[in-house]
C-alpha cells in the first residue's frame, strides 16, 4: 500500500476481459486500491461519460487527477498516460486583495502568479461593511458573485498568460478567513459578528466549481480551507499547514499579522489559539499615507541623528508615496530610540523641530520632502496616526501575552515566532520588539513565512497528506475566547508603552538619553 | 446507535454557544451520529446556503432527507420540523415502457404512478439500434434526452397530479437493465454488445439530479441500481431486492420474463445467475395480433371442446383486439392438451378444421370471429406465430435447466419460484407447465411478483437498510455466461417439444389422446 504522493497518479487499468465482468470504474478502483490505499473514488458523471473512450484510447493507461475530503477521494481528471498534466489553483482570499496561483501538479512548479483587488471592496472597503450587505439574499448573491466572476476571470488571465487550458484546472484551494470564506460561498454571514459569534460553516467538504460558480475543468472540485472560529478562519489554518508547528517537539508561534491578530501556540503534543483585534494601523489604507505594500511605498525606515533626515527604501525603489505597516514599525522604532518619540508615543518636538509640523491643531512628522516624494507633496504622519499603531501594537503584544499566560508558558520559551501574512514578511523583528510588540526573543528565533494562506493552499495541491494534518489540526485546536476583562485591559494599558511600563520584559531595548 | 429506519430523520440540532464552537454543519453532524451511525453527511451547497436560516426558523428543530451509496450519506434536504414531507421518485426503466411512482418518503404511501412510453422507441424499438444509434456521441445525447426530458415531464405531471411539490422530490431510485442505464446516464453503450460484453459501468454511486437533467429538488440525488454484466442489469437487481430470496435458507429462483430471460438461483448462502435470449415471442409487439397487457388484450384462454369455441378474458373486459404473452401460453397449453397442437408444436388441423384457415399457405388459429373483436377483424394465430412461441419456452426452459445444472440443484429442489416482471405477473403457473416452459413444480411453489424492478426501486426509496443488501449481493452474485454449446443446443432441441422429449420431467402434464 503505497502513500500517495501526489494528487495525480498514472494508473495501468486492467482490461476487461471474459473472465472479469466488471465496470471501467470498478477496474479503475481496483487499480486505484493497488496503487494507493483508497478503495473507491467519486466521480462526477460528466468523467463517467469519458471513461470508456478514455480507457481504450490510451491502450487503458491513464493518469487520473484525485482530490479529497473528509468524505474521501474524488475524482476531479481523466487523461490518457501521454497527454499533458492537471493543473492546481491556490487561492489566498484575502479581503482588500487576493493572490490566485497556477500550479502543475505534476511537477509542483508554480506556472504563474496574481495577485487583486478583492473586488467587493466596492460594496464596502471592511469586512464589517459586507456582512451588513450580505444580509439581504440578494446583496449576499450580488457580493458572492463580485469575487467568484472576477477570480474566474482572472484564473483564465493567467492561464493564457502561462499558455495553459483552463480546462486542465482539477483541483483548487482557497483559503480565506471565515467571513470571506462564507460571502465566496454565499452562505448567511451575520451569524458570525452576533452573538454567540459561532459561524454557520467550519468544516467543508469538496464542491463542484459549478456549484461554486467557477467555470474550470469538467470534474474541477474546489476546496476551502475549513474554519475554527468566527475569528479563526481557513486562511489561518493553511497558515499553519505551511508552518508545520504542529510537527515539531519545541513550543512555537505562529502569529498573522493583519487587521486581526491571530496567534497559535504549540508544538506536537497541543495548539492553542486565540485572536483579537489588532487594530487597522498595521494594514494599510487607514492613515492617509499608510499603503499596502506596492511600488513606490516606504517599507524599511532609519533615522540618521547627524543629517536629522530619514533613509529610506521603497518597493521597486521608485519614489515614496507612502508607507507600509512594515515601515510604520520602523519609523516608530526609529523615532522611539532617537528620542523622538516618547514612552507614551508621543512625538518629542522640541528633540529636533525642524522635523516637525502642526497644522489645525494637529503634530505631524515630516517623513519625506515633497522635493523627493513621489506624490509631489510632503509626506506627513500624524500624531494620532503614531496613536493608532501605539494600540495596535498593545493589542499584539497583550494578546501574546494574554494567550502564553493562559497556557502557562513564559513568551521567552518560545523556541520559534512564525511571522506570517504577506505584511508579516517584511516586519524588522528588531523594530518591533523595539516598539514592544513582539517579544524580546533572540531575533534568530524570528522566522517570516510571507503569504502563509496561499503557501499553505499550494502545498495542500502538492502533498496530499496534509488533508490529514488539517483534519488532525481541526481536532487539535483549542481556541481560546480571549476575555476583554480587567486584567487584559490592565496589560493593555501597561503594553501601550514604548516598549511596555515593565522594562524588564525588554532587555534589550535601549533607549537613548532623554533630553 | 439507532437504525436508520426511513430517508427522512428529525433532527434536533444542538444550538450555537459560546461553549460549542463549532458550525451549522458540524453541529448537523453531531446530532446525525446520535441519532443514527453516519459519522458525517455530504451536502451540496445549495443546501449549506439554506441551513443556517432553516436552522434559525425552526427552533433548531430540522428534518433532514438522506441518501447513500458506496462512498456514504448524502444530505438531499433540509426542511423545518413541521414542514411538509419529502418526496422520492421511483422508475422501472424499461425499453418498452416506464413506469414512475411518486412516493411520499414519510408516510411510505405512493401518491401517484404513471406507466409511459419510452420515447426512445421512436429511434428503435429494440435495444441494439439504440445502442448503434448510440456510438456516435451526438446520437448518444439525442436519445439520453429522449428519454431524461420525458421522465423530468412526467414527473411534474404525476406531482401535479397528487397535489405535490417538485421541489420536495429528494430522492430518486432508477432501476433499467444495464443497457437502459447507460443510455440513461449518456455513456457509451456499444461495448455492452461487444466482445468481451462487459459493460462500461457496474456500480454506481449516487449523482446530482442536475448533472443527471431532472430538474426536482435542490439537493435530489439520483441513483441508478448497479448492474452486475452486460445482461444482468439493475432491473435484476431490484427484483432481488424485492423478492428477498437471499434472506432465506431455502433455494429459489428469480425468473425476470422479458425479451430476455435472467435468472437468478439461489439462497442466503450462495447466488447464481444467468440471463438469455428468450425470444420476442414472449413480450408483445412481434407477432401481428400479440401484444403488451392493454385494455383490450386478451390474457387467458380457455378452450371449450364441446362448443368448439374458445373463451377469453380481456384485459378491463374490452372487445379484444390481440393477446398478450401470457394469454399465449394459455392458449398454446389449450391447444396442445385439447389435441390441436401436437408435440411439435404444429397445429392438428384435422382435429377441428373449423378453427383454422389457410392464407397463402400459412395455417392460422381463429382465435376470435370478427363479429366479437374489437378491431373488426378475426383475430388469427399463425403457425409461424407459434413457433416463435415454442422457441421463447424452449430456451427458458433450457436456461433454468441449465443452470440448474450448473450448480447441481435439481429443479424439483426448488422451494419457491419467483416470477418477475409485469409479464410475469399474468402467467399462469399451470399453463406454463403444460407447454414445458416452466419446471413441473407443485404450483403453490410459484410467486408472482409483478414489476419487480419498480418495487424494488420503492422499496430502496422506504427501506435504508436495502443499500446493504444491494453492495452484499454485487458481491455475492456469480454470473455465469451461458455457453451455448452442443450440450444446451442438445438440451434446448430436446425442451421444443410439447411439453419435452422427456415426459418424466412433466408428469402432471396430460395430454388428450391424439386422434
């Protein structure tokens, strides 16, 4: 019984002969049984139909596309032996953008990459925003329809781009957090922001891209990576699948980065998990400089004290129109060990006036000259900007905290801290315990992972096992309601300074003189 | 653990809390497993899309419809606890005609049946010119519309009807012979007549009403009973699910009288079985006045030798205009114990010369004076007719001695004898002895069953436990071809005489002395 190593798999069916009465299916299954340890697959009809001229053709050597769930296999592609492979699509579907990945399955290469505007932020930018849209059967049908026709058009896109047939899509995977997952689908979302906050959908099984919407292949099955929790969704649990946490004896972290922060805490034997808010300032789009990721936005930030001027790079190194959540953490590090900023977030003018400007009451630090900028204005953070990362970067560090303590685990014995999101990927771990919102860890135990939801959706087309781990990561979980009580709120207040009120949490902060 | 004892289940489902994290769907589950011993349901996501509000109006007080194959439990429907009940659908596909019964699932009561033309007769009205018609893919979706357009019809006018809803239909049980199914489904039929005849499927798992073209329910799941060979189809099948023969001890045998004869021999420890041309002459449409059970048909007769005058029933008492199967075997058993058909099988002119005339040198019966019929016309027999009917017993009986012998059970050992088929239903035992057709059993050992392959298919639709018995007797059943060697060539010369060479195989047959 050989474990079966990729979802596609050539399979020699015996032909039917006198002395073996049975069906082209059941002699696939037999030869499928052989090959594999799975007994019998489910097929759509319309690969049924192709069956017997597919068989013969091919001199009865196929390669057969399987897929999977907690049901049990499916059959998703016929194809003679020779003919060319089954494709895989991976989708990380997030709620301001998606990436859509083309994969071969055969040879596990990446044939091309999208990455979108999520279209349904034109109903409403927040998640919030779209779940009061989708109460109504029709705003929920209108708002479904938004994301699944563009990502059928931009699936097709890149396949021409890459020169491959649509039709050749077998299998795909999404992973998205809970409410995206439930308005892709068309499934009533409100249930998830009331009370008691449970969604309608965790786990789900296989669909037809037909019943999806998606018009790929004639036996495509699609995929959603299943939810914990309203606040714990597939995006998460592909996450993990990519980390692999939950394969190793040493107690990790995983953290992803976002409008919510959602932590997992573990090793092999046990994972907790929990969420929280983490507050906009670490996603672009809410301070008015702040930016996703893109050509032209700040990502890393220095303040040189001799020129009293910033350095910095930007994406593609154009000229900066912005800065990212990334930057911003920098920029608050700088500040915060220059003096600039002080153990409450406020900015220190009289440190270095030249630096800064107020208007309608308001302090502003003048990041770039509108001589360098992109935009042909001053870039400029407010106060109340550097006031919104302040919090979000309490909320962070208290919900690590809050999560450890629950367990009984000090944050220092944590051995690895998975950074994952795309934004994850480009936080300085140096800035952010500077700031006091990660923890004070060797930075060596620090590890980005970058768009863990959509490498964890490709690895699910590429090793099958892992329907395993997430069924086993499924029952393992234990999701922790963090209680917003006194004593969160007491940390909160405590993580709200640079780095935090209890320095000794952060050794090795070193803050300059204070003026 | 309780037996699933109906398709439809009421099902409280346990509500969401903050100590109960988990989805609709999950929660759907516990409650299923509670109550029954499915583990988890597939759904469909048209119903995923309803649950959460189902749930919601109902109190979390639900019915769900369920359905199964090989690869496990389907969800078909979701109503509110005190919503009206789900319906199913039974169909005995035949060549000729099918029938359709609409079934109330929860009362086991049937609102309605219908019996139709199959409209593939208007491409040919035997089985090989569909299947030729079939070959090319263009004429093989022709005539699967044919025939899916016209039931998706009638069973809108059934419902229509009995007052019932469409949409209600969940459930639909399908049982034709094997080359009906593939027609039905769409899949190429030529390799059924092809060496080595095996036919392209067997086992079937359940498939969407959309993807099969009926339009009903939103979650229907249509199943198509498995067929076990190219001349053993699921018509077969549900008959032994009707007539329970592998539940018992004692040996008996399944005889299904069509076109072809299928039998199937045996008990709850072994199965045999067989299937063989038969000959036309026992379904009706070949010989000119020979037809289907019909108003108007007759169906026994009886031979008065003192009025010299034959006496007939009909079919709703109607003026008769032609016989069907079983009013042929009747009147074959007169004429031969009356004198006026010898061993033979040829007519005995000279005993009666009033009964017969003579057209273009073919010797007719008179059956009915045109001043009596129904048409305005004599209604004759000819000789040719006969011997066509000679043959069609010679070969069932060669097939059961046949196979009798197979498995060396001699036929007087055979406790019960089912006779399947509407055809069947109208035999009469006696008759069917006399003319060597059937064994020489004691009659009370001969059960009529009627449409066998419908109320096997109703029986699946009332009776969950029935899918077991289905999967045990795919295993179970060893079909053997009939070789047709000198030995059966030997055997079936020696049954095409009245009622055989060997008279000590029908001693209770007596004959009138020969003139």
């Amino acid at each position: 019984m050989k474990k079966l190593n990729s979802w596609c798999i050539e399979l020699p069916v015996p032909k039917p002969s006198l002395d073996d009465n049975s069906g082209d299916l059941d002699r696939l299954n037999r030869a499928l049984k052989k090959e594999t340890s799975i007994a019998r697959v489910n097929s759509p009809l319309i690969l049924l139909k192709d069956l017997p001229s597919k068989l013969r053709s091919s001199g009865f050597q196929i390669k057969c596309a399987l897929f999977r769930d907690r049901l049990g296999y499916y059959l998703t592609g016929i194809k003679g032996k020779d003919e060319k492979g089954f494709l895989g699509v991976a989708v990380d579907l997030g709620t301001t953008r998606y990436v859509v990945s083309i994969m071969d399955l055969e040879s596990r290469q990446e044939l091309c990459k999208g990455n979108y505007l999520n279209p349904q932020a034109k109903i409403g930018p927040d998640i919030l925003t779209r779940i009061h849209y989708a109460e109504d059967p029709k705003g929920r049908e209108e708002i479904r329809e938004l994301i699944v026709q563009d990502l059928d058009e931009k699936i097709k896109i890149l396949c021409e781009k890459a020169g491959a047939d649509v039709e050749d899509i077998v299998n795909v995977a999404i992973a998205g957090n809970t409410a995206m997952t439930h308005l892709f689908l068309g499934i009533e979302p409100n249930w998830i922001i009331r009370e008691p906050y449970i969604p309608p959908l965790n786990r789900l099984d296989l669909f037809s891209a037909e019943e999806v919407g998606l018009g790929l292949g004639r036996g495509t099955k699609v995929f959603l990576f299943p939810n914990i929790g309203s606040y714990f969704g597939g995006d998460l649990l592909a996450g993990l699948i990519e980390c692999q946490m939950h394969k190793n004896e040493e107690i990790a972290l995983f953290v992803d980065v976002g409008t919510n922060a959602e932590v997992v805490l573990g090793n092999s034997q046990w994972l907790v998990a929990c969420a929280g808010a983490a507050g906009p300032a670490l996603e672009g789009g809410v301070s008015k400089i702040g930016k996703q990721a893109a050509p032209g936005v700040i990502d890393k930030v220095k303040y040189d004290p001799v020129k009293k001027k910033f350095e910095y790079t930007t994406i593609e190194n154009r000229p900066p129109i912005g800065i990212c959540g990334s930057g911003m953490i920098d920029l608050a590090a700088e500040l915060f060990v220059n003096g600039l900023l002080d153990i409450r977030g406020k900015f220190v003018r009289d440190r270095e006036k030249s630096l800064f400007v107020e208007k309608d009451e308001i302090l502003y630090l003048k990041l770039v000259d509108k001589s360098e900028s992109g935009t042909g204005e001053d870039l400029l953070i407010s106060q109340p900007e550097i006031d919104s990362l302040i919090r979000s970067k309490a909320a962070m560090y208290t919900i690590l905290e809050t999560l450890a303590e629950t367990v009984g685990i000090p944050l220092s014995q944590i051995s690895k801290f998975y950074v994952g999101g795309t934004f994850g990927n480009f936080i300085n771990p140096k800035s952010a315990i500077t700031i006091g919102m990660l923890p004070d860890l060797p930075l060596e135990r620090f590890v980005p992972l970058g768009n863990t939801s959509l490498k964890g959706a490709k690895r699910l087309l590429m090793e099958p096992d892992c329907f395993d781990e997430l069924f086993m990561l499924e029952e393992k979980i234990t999701y922790i309601e963090l209680n917003v009580n006194q004593e969160f709120m007491n940390k909160f207040s405590g993580a709200k300074f640079l780095p935090h009120t209890d320095l000794t949490k952060f050794p090795s902060v070193k803050v300059r003189d204070k003026i």
